[in-house]
C-alpha cells in the first residue's frame, strides 16, 4: 500500500557538477527535492520505489546506477555499469543525498498508455505493507519562448492545475494526447502515482516548489496518506 511518495524533476542541471557557475540558480530546487525525500523517510516505508519516465519500460534492482556523461560530465551514481536513465539517475541521487535506498527503480515510457501505467503503479504499490515512492517527472516545456517547445498558451494553466493538485493532496489526471501536445515529461510517471494512491490515502499534500527557471514547469510535491 503506498503510504507516501514525493514528486521531482529530473533535469541535468539539478546535479551542481553540471550546473557548474550557474549551480546557485536551482539552490532552492535542490533544497526543496530534499525536503520532499525526508517526507518519504519520516513514513517509515518498508520499501521505497523510484518511478521515472523513459523512451522504453525497464526494471531495474536496487544496485543499478546511473551516470551523466551524456549531459557533459560523467557523474555517477551506484557502482557498475551504468543503465539507469536520466529520471532514475536523478532520483538515485537524491535518495543517496537523503540517506535512503531504493528497492527498486522502474522505467515507464513517456508515452505509456493509461492501462500500463495502472498496472505499474500497482504493482510497485503491493511490494511492502508500506510503500514510498518516489516520481521524477517534469511539467510542461512550453512555458515561454525559450522553452524547449517554444510558448504555447495552454500551458501556464495547465501546469498550475498541476501544481494545484498536488497541493490538494491529489494526482492530476493529465489526458496523455493534450499532454505530449504540451511537452509534459512527467504525464506517465503522474500516471504511475495515481494508481498507487489509488491503493491508500486519502492524502495530505504540499507543494515544497514551483517554477520554471529554463522554461520548463518544475514542481515538487510530497503527498502523505491521513490513514497510515
């Protein structure tokens, strides 16, 4: 039963070697991605899943790592050869950071039908008694004119009713098509979470950090079962 999660994003520049002379920019990002992973400890899981978006479905153990290198610098997380894709590597890291481990990290294609995210989310949600997960997922990247999808004006709204959910203590429930029009990364990992909420709650929530400092929606959420 998912007893917990935290939301993220997952861009490169979260990780301060990359970011290099700018790093101080996402300071307040950073800050509120660790907050959002103490919430997950505070939960006493039994196991902590990581959910991440990708270009294909993958299962991976929780000794699995990830590196950077294809972002400019070859920063690694967990030993062995890297396999994790940029999601999961982020999400590795802040789990490190806040000194939990994974038990697993699972891979949902960006473009994952609703029926494929269900069945993820329920399965990650029936590993313990209590399960934390941990979703890294973007918001839309069509915010502004230097977004990497260029401005389009659905997006503002839509990514405050993102924001607006979450702090409610609910997932949003994006239509996949409206959201790959609008460049949303996160849509199938969000996906993912909902069907795992779907088996607690009901749910606190707060919104730690919303933005979009390149132009892309950034929000980091922590959601807590009121029953568990």
């Amino acid at each position: 039963m998912l007893v917990a999660a935290a939301v993220c994003p997952h861009p490169p520049l979260l990780v301060p070697e990359l970011a290099g002379a700018a790093a101080g920019e996402l300071d307040g990002l950073r800050a509120a991605c660790a907050a959002a992973v103490d919430g997950l400890r505070d939960a006493r899981p039994d196991a902590v899943v990581v959910v991440g978006g990708a270009d294909e479905a993958a299962d991976h153990g929780p000794d699995a790592a990830g590196s950077l290198a294809p972002w400019g610098v070859d920063v690694r997380t967990g030993a062995g050869e890297p396999v994790l894709p940029l999601s999961l590597t982020i999400g590795r890291r802040l789990l490190e950071a806040g000194g939990l481990a994974a038990a697993g990290f699972h891979s949902v294609p960006f473009d994952a039908s609703r029926q494929e995210c269900a069945a993820l989310g329920r399965r990650l949600a029936d590993r313990a008694e209590r399960v934390a997960m941990l979703v890294m997922g973007d918001g839309s990247a069509r915010l502004t004119e230097k977004s990497p999808g260029y401005l389009d004006a659905r997006a503002r709204p839509y990514d405050e009713e993102i924001a607006g959910a979450f702090a409610r203590g609910e997932v949003p429930d994006l239509d996949p098509a409206e959201a790959a029009e609008l460049w949303v990364a996160g849509r199938a990992a969000f996906h993912v979470l909902a069907a795992a909420a779907g088996t607690g709650g009901p749910f606190s929530g707060e919104v730690l950090y919303h933005d979009a400092p390149y132009g892309v929606g950034y929000v980091v959420a922590g959601l807590r079962s009121r029953g568990a």
